[in-house]
C-alpha cells in the first residue's frame, strides 16, 4: 500500500489520459477529414471524420466513468455503509481493504477508525463501569465536604427559596436551635435580610453574564451577625429562564475572596475589599435592630474599599456609645474627594475630644477579634472627627480613602483606536531574550481614561498595577491610585469606570503618579490588555515625568491570538470567561480590577505557550513579530 500512487496523483493520470485520448481522437479525425476530402466521391469526409472523433471521445469518457465508478464510487458507498454499520451497530470485523485498494488511504484510515471506535467503546465502557461502582462514595464524600467545609454554601430558586445548604450555612444563617435552623423551600429572607441580597441579584441579573460574581454585606435576621457573601447565578435549564443563585458565605472577619485565604488582621490596605455602601449602612441597621436599636441611613450608590466586618463593628461601637447622648439617630455615607465619608448624626451634644480619643483606644465589643478602633481606623487610612451640624445635631465622622461610584457593567471598550505597536517588537537585551518566560518578573498594569483618544486631548484618571515574580502574583506588591487629569471627565467615560471629578479634585497629577510607576516597574517587563492604548497615555508625558518607559512589553491579546487562533474574541471578559477567570461586578472597570484579571489571564497563558514550545521570552517574541501583520485586525 506504501508504494500504491496516492489518489490524487491515481485521479490526475485518468483525466491526463483522457486529455490526450482526446485530443489524439480529435487530431486523427481531423487528420482523416482533411485528407479524404478532395478526393473524389467524399465530399462528407469531414463530417465523417469529426463523427468518428466525437464517438471516439464519448467512448473515452464512458470508460473514464466506468473506471470512476466501479474503483472510486462503488468503493466509497461500499465503505461509508461499513463506516455507519460499525458507527451505529456493533459490528467489529475488519474492513477489507481490498475493494478499495484504488482509493489511496482511505480503507486504511476507515480501517484505523473504525478500531479507535471500537477500542474508544470498549475503554468507554470500562470507565463507566468503573464510574458508575463509585459515584454512590463520591457522592458520599461530596456531601460530607459540603457540610464540614468552613464556607457557608447555599443554592435559592429565582423566588430565593432555599434548594441546598451545608451545615456551615445553616450555622451562620439560623444558628445550632432546632426551631432556628433553615429548612429547604423556605425563604432565605426568613434568615437574612432582604435589600443587600436583591441588590446583589439585581446586579448579577444586568449583567447578562452568566459567570459574573458580586460581593455583598449582609446580616442575619436573628442576631444581626455580618456576613459576607459571594453571589453568582446558577445556570438555567432553558432559554428564558430566570436564574436561580449560589452564595457562599463567611464570618470570618479577615477573609478575603480576591486572596483566598484568611490572612490575619492586618493594616495592609491591600487586603480590603470593595463593599457597597447600602451593604455596610444594611448590615449595621441589621445589628442595631437585633438588639433593640433603631437607625436611619442614607447611602448613595457608591462602592468603598474596606474591611466590611471591621468598619460594621467600628459604627456598631460608636452608635451605642452616642446613644445615650441624644436621639433621633441616623447614617450618613457620601462621595469625599478620591473616598467616602461616614457621618453618624445624633440630636445632641457633640462628643468632646477627650471622650473621642478614650473611644479610640478601646476594643471593638462586636468584632471576634480584640482590635482597638484606632488600629481600624490605622487601617483604612481614616480619621474620626467629632463635629457640630447646626442648629442642634452633633456628628461622628469617619472617612474612607477609596471609592468610587457604583456602575453597572458597560460593554466592553473598542480600545483599538491608537497604534505604536513598534514597542511590541523591540528587541531585548540578550539575557532576557534567553530567559524562560516563567522566571521573569511582570507588572501587569491597566490605566482608566476619560477617553479613548490620546491624540485628542483624553488623560488617565487611574491607574492600578500588580507584581508576578517566578510565575505567581504577588498579592501585596500593588501600585494603585487615581490621577488628576486637569481636565472634565466626560458623563460616558464616568458611566463606565465610575470615577467623577469630585473624586479625582485632590488626586496627583500624572507627571506625579508617573515618575512612582515608573520606579515601581524598574526592571520587570509590562503586560497589559492592548498595550498599546495604555502606553501611548504614558509616553505623551515622558519628558515632563523626565523617564522613559523602555521596558519591554507583552499584550495579552497578542498572547491570546497566539494560543486561540486570530480569528477568536481576544476581548478581556472573552478571555477571562474562556479562561474561567471571575471578575467581580464591583472590580470591572476598575484599574485594579481588570489589571488583576489580566495578570491571572497571562498566568493562565504562560503553560499555552510553553505548550506551543516557546519557552523563552525571545520565543515569545519572535513568534509575535510573525503575526505582527494581524495586530491592527486583532486590537479592531
């Protein structure tokens, strides 16, 4: 069979023969007209000789299809009826290639296919039985994991009726009483309280991403105990379907989503985490009220980044120490320059300032662990002023250095309107070009903008960055702050990122925040999500931040393009979604929420690329240069 002519060359002999077959029929009726023409008592010699050609040719084509179908079609019918016996009965004999033999390959790989169908069967089968002996333990296990995991899991209908919940859950949302514990299909609201849930729905439902998350605050409704949660959509049976929703819960006053872990109580802002401001107002009315105290609040739709459980307790510890003092209690959250101020407001005398500093050196009474609220307020980078709000009210206040206002997620920004995409392709220093791509060190970094067009006048608002060294982030080493653009940011620009004017009053210039990144990326190479678009903010302004910004670079859209083909989406929620990589509704559009993402999508691309065997940054390099012709297309 090796040395049988393929079928295309076997296909190409037949028609070549026929060609000249043809022609020969044709020239040697032409030949016979012409020749028996002028002699006498043959004046149809022509015609006679172009009969005899055309019958000819007809005879040469009749073989031609003769041979076709009795070694091509025949042979493919008789072999797609064995390919669909063995596909769909269970008939294992071998294909007899012989039959065949003209097809080139075909029977052999029919043959080879139909063996792997059979051997894949037979291997199928085993697994199942095999599966099938030890779902009944594994679906034991599954739920002793589920009710001893230290995480609160729960599952509610689109009705928010309860259809699962561990153990731990039960503890955290009823409590250890028989007539406390939850029960299934009965509302969760009988054990939390309502508004920050439907507001976390509500967010997870606008999105119309079925793998979005949202962080929420919430509260019991026997104690008033905070938890914090983390809500996601279930998947619907049926197109149409309103989703039901998971959320897994914890108590634990340190834990962190973004970090996974449960650090201890640390002043590292890095370990806080975006709350919106109605959960924190929610959860602490939640508390009061359990235990017979009454408060009003007024939050706006603001996101603050915090210790959610240790600014609930701070409030907690300061609404009970005034509450004596006077009446008519209320809570105020409000938008502060770059964050928040936290106003409890009171119908009385103001605190006098030796009461305020012994209430900064005592323990928080609600928080399960012993922490002074100065060391809280160390933390957030916040103060506590006592203050006088005429004609007869007094106030505490307490303020917040980070946040920004609540948006719902935008689409996804066409970024690919400004092109330097030489940078991309700079040549390293020789030991770089060497280096494994995983030991390098990285500063993934994304920048928010009140536009999308450097060369008309558009300038960062933001701009967030995050480590990678030896292949893992480094979750304390961030680079995160808001820029003053010394100029109006735009009412779309703000529908996105959710950063206002009155935010960014106070903020440094980018000439300032400029000259602190550039120290901060010293030595690493830059990766951004179009990279391009980010780097032509940074370079405008090279001369007055007196740096430069030659660090190598890598985009992961080119990376992507790479490992997924050009033709798929390289967007940063494709990729994300493709890379099962979540990004909370709370972190989207923000720089350190997306440089985040980012820098886990290029974690998650490296291993693809080793796969494609480029091992050193200069592999990486040299293959982007092959595709640079596909940039413009890719960013578009």
């Amino acid at each position: 069979m090796k040395n049988r002519p393929s079928l295309r060359f076997t296909i190409f002999l037949i028609f070549t023969a026929l060609a000249a077959g043809s022609i020969v029929a044709l020239a040697a009726g032409l030949y016979f007209g012409f020749h028996k023409q002028d002699q006498a008592g043959s004046p149809d010699a022509v015609i006679i000789g172009g009969f005899l050609a055309g019958t000819t040719i007809v005879g040469l084509i009749t073989w031609t299809w003769l041979l076709f179908d009795d070694n091509i079609a025949k042979p493919i019918e008789r072999l797609a009826g064995h390919l669909r016996t063995r596909t769909h009965s269970s008939v294992t004999t071998p294909i007899d290639p012989g039959p065949s033999r003209y097809l080139g390959d075909l029977a052999t790989a029919a043959q080879d296919l139909a063996q792997t169908l059979h051997d894949t069967r037979q291997s199928l089968a085993a697994s199942t039985a095999r599966e099938t002996a030890g779902l009944a333990y594994e679906k034991a296990l599954l739920e002793t994991l589920l009710t001893d995991i230290s995480a609160g899991v729960l599952m509610c209908s689109a009705s928010h009726q309860l259809v699962f919940y561990n153990g731990r859950a039960a503890s955290l949302i009823g409590g250890l009483d028989a007539d406390a514990t939850p029960g299934l299909n009965r509302s969760l609201f009988d054990y939390l309280h309502p508004p920050p849930v439907l507001a976390g729905y509500a967010r997870l439902r606008s999105t119309g991403d079925a793998d979005a998350a949202s962080d929420i605050l919430c509260a019991t409704q026997t104690t008033g105990t905070t938890l914090l949660a983390r809500m996601r959509l279930l998947p619907v049976h049926e197109q149409g379907a309103t989703p039901g929703y998971m959320m897994t819960l914890h108590n634990n006053a340190a834990f962190s989503f973004e970090s996974g872990d449960d650090p201890l109580v640390s002043s590292d802002p890095h370990s806080l985490w975006m709350i919106h401001a109605s959960d924190l107002a929610g959860a602490l009315q939640a508390q009061l009220n359990a235990t017979g105290f009454g408060l009003r609040y007024s939050a706006p739709h603001i996101i603050l980044r915090c210790n959610g459980f240790q600014v609930v307790a701070l409030l907690d510890a300061l609404t009970r120490h005034v509450a004596s003092r006077g009446s008519d209690l209320s809570l105020d959250i409000k938008p502060e320059g770059s964050g928040a101020s936290i106003s409890l407001n009171w119908k009385g005398l103001p605190l006098p300032q030796h009461e305020v500093e012994q209430l900064l050196s005592s323990d928080l009474a609600t928080y399960p662990a012993t922490i002074p609220i100065q060391a809280v307020l160390d933390g957030h980078a916040a103060s506590l002023e006592s203050g006088v709000q005429p004609p007869d009210r007094a106030s505490l206040s307490v303020t917040i250095s980070e946040a920004r206002l609540a948006q719902p997620r935008a689409p996804a920004i066409s970024q690919g309107l400004v092109y330097d995409f030489e940078l991309l392709l700079k040549t390293p220093k020789t030991e770089l070009s060497s280096s494994h791509i995983e030991d390098l060190t990285y500063v993934v970094f994304d920048t928010e903008t009140t536009g999308l067009r450097p060369d008309q006048g558009d300038e960062i608002v933001q701009i967030a960055a995050v480590r990678i060294v030896n292949g893992r982030r480094v979750h304390k080493e961030v680079f995160n702050t808001l820029v003053n653009p010394r100029r109006a940011i735009p009412t779309s620009s703000t529908n996105v990122h959710g950063i206002t004017d009155y935010m960014v009053a106070s903020a440094p210039t980018i000439e300032e925040v400029g000259r602190k990144f550039h120290q901060f990326i010293k030595g690493a190479v830059l990766v951004a999500h179009n990279a391009p678009f980010d780097m032509a903010f940074l370079r405008r302004y090279e001369q007055s931040m007196g740096c430069q910004f030659d660090n190598p670079v890598l985009d992961t859209v080119l990376l992507s393009a790479l490992v997924f083909g050009q033709s798929d989406s390289h967007s940063l929620d494709s990729l994300s979604h493709r890379l099962g990589i979540t990004i909370t509704e709370e972190a989207r559009h923000t720089a350190i929420g997306d440089a985040s993402a980012t820098a886990d999508v290029f974690l998650k691309l490296i291993p693809a690329l080793k796969a494609r065997g480029l091992e050193t940054f200069g592999d990486v390099l040299a293959e982007v240069r092959k595709h640079s012709r596909l940039l413009k297309d890719l960013n578009g």
